[in-house]
C-alpha cells in the first residue's frame, strides 16, 4: 500500500481595498495628533477569505495618546463596538493606529510587542508611518505592500497586518485606487498649467 501524502495548501496573500473615505480619515487622524500615536476603527467588511474593504476609519477621540504609544478606553471601547454592532452593512473588521517620529528617530512601520499582544484572528490592523516630508513623493505601491506618498508637510506609510493559520502575523497588500489616481489628476493639472503658462509666454514673444 503506498503511503499517503498530505500537501497543505497556504492560503493566499491578504489583500486590502481602501476607500477614498477611509484614505482621508486615515491620514487626517495621525496629521491631528502628530508625534504621538493615533487610534481608532476601521468599519467595512470581509468580501472573500483573503480580501477585506475598508469603507470608514472612526477615530477615537477618548484614546490616550502617547509619543511612543496609545492605548484605548475600555469603557468607551465597549460602549462602541455595542453601538457599531447594529449598523447595517457594515462590520467592524479592526483598528488602526500611528507610529510617528519622535526626537531624532523617525517613525516606522514595524509591529511593536504590544501591537502583536493584541492582534487576533480575523481582523485587521492598519499602521499608518507618518514623517516630516524631507521631499515630495507621488502616492505608490510598494514592494512590501504598503502603500506612501506625501501630503502638505508629511510623509506616510500605510500598511496593513493580520494573523494567518498558523497564528503568524502577516503583512497584507495595501490597495488605493483613490490615492494613485490622487496623484493622477494632480500631474494632470500641473501638466495643464505649465501648458497655460507656456502658451501666454509664447503669446507675448510673438508681440
């Protein structure tokens, strides 16, 4: 009788869809509290075993804020996710949180003790790097799976983490249609304006 061979099939890459809704909250609640560490939900749901859709990123505002950390409200904590229960539509999938420079040491986007402590099975943690910008950067995927690019005076990281089967925390694929195509219309319009400015300048040699 041949012995038989067992082949475990390793599921898929996780992949993460941001909205454009979701983008903005994202950056805007580690801009609010920059060089300390911002908190809160993300609201969406799970499509497929290996692809989640963030919809909504709910900030905490009860959450204390440290340079170097940030820990949630119990109370509050609970108070919510009671009330986030009974929205149709959506599911809480998550949380996400900031790791900003501080000092000399810039911020960056690995798992920290704690935030491996606190991950559990089937949801999602974003972790958004937010840096003083040192240059301008158009919004890009990244080999690792995050996703960067730069606003107004900051440089940010967005990335995206879950535990797999066998309890190993994973770094998924970030994917923002919105901010990609962001930087699209932007180049557009600079594109149109040096357009602009070049046909006046030769409208006036022409005099």
């Amino acid at each position: 009788m041949r012995p038989l061979f067992f082949v475990r099939i390793s599921q898929p890459d996780m992949e993460v869809y941001i909205s454009s809704n979701a983008f903005w909250a994202l950056l805007i609640s580690a801009v609010e509290v920059y060089k300390k560490e911002c908190f809160g939900l993300l609201l969406g749901y799970r499509d497929t075993n290996n692809i989640y859709i963030v919809e909504h990123a709910l900030s905490y505002q009860t959450a204390n804020r440290r340079h170097t950390s940030v820990e949630k409200n119990g109370r509050a904590s609970r108070r919510i996710e009671k009330f986030l229960a009974n929205l149709p539509h959506l599911s809480l999938i998550g949380d996400f949180h900031s790791h900003t420079g501080w000092g000399d040491l810039k911020g960056v986007g690995n798992l920290s003790t704690q935030d491996l402590i606190d991950m559990i099975h089937g949801n999602l943690y974003v972790i958004i790097v937010a840096n003083d910008k040192r240059r301008s950067s158009a919004w890009q995927y990244n080999g690792d799976g995050t996703l960067s690019g730069t606003v107004d005076d900051y440089h940010f990281r967005i990335g995206g983490y879950y535990l797999d089967e066998y309890s190993r925390a994973k770094r998924a694929n970030i994917f923002c249609p919105y901010a990609i195509g962001f930087n699209a219309k932007e180049s557009q319009q600079k594109i149109l304006l040096r357009s602009a400015l070049a046909n006046q300048r030769w409208s006036r040699s022409k005099r």
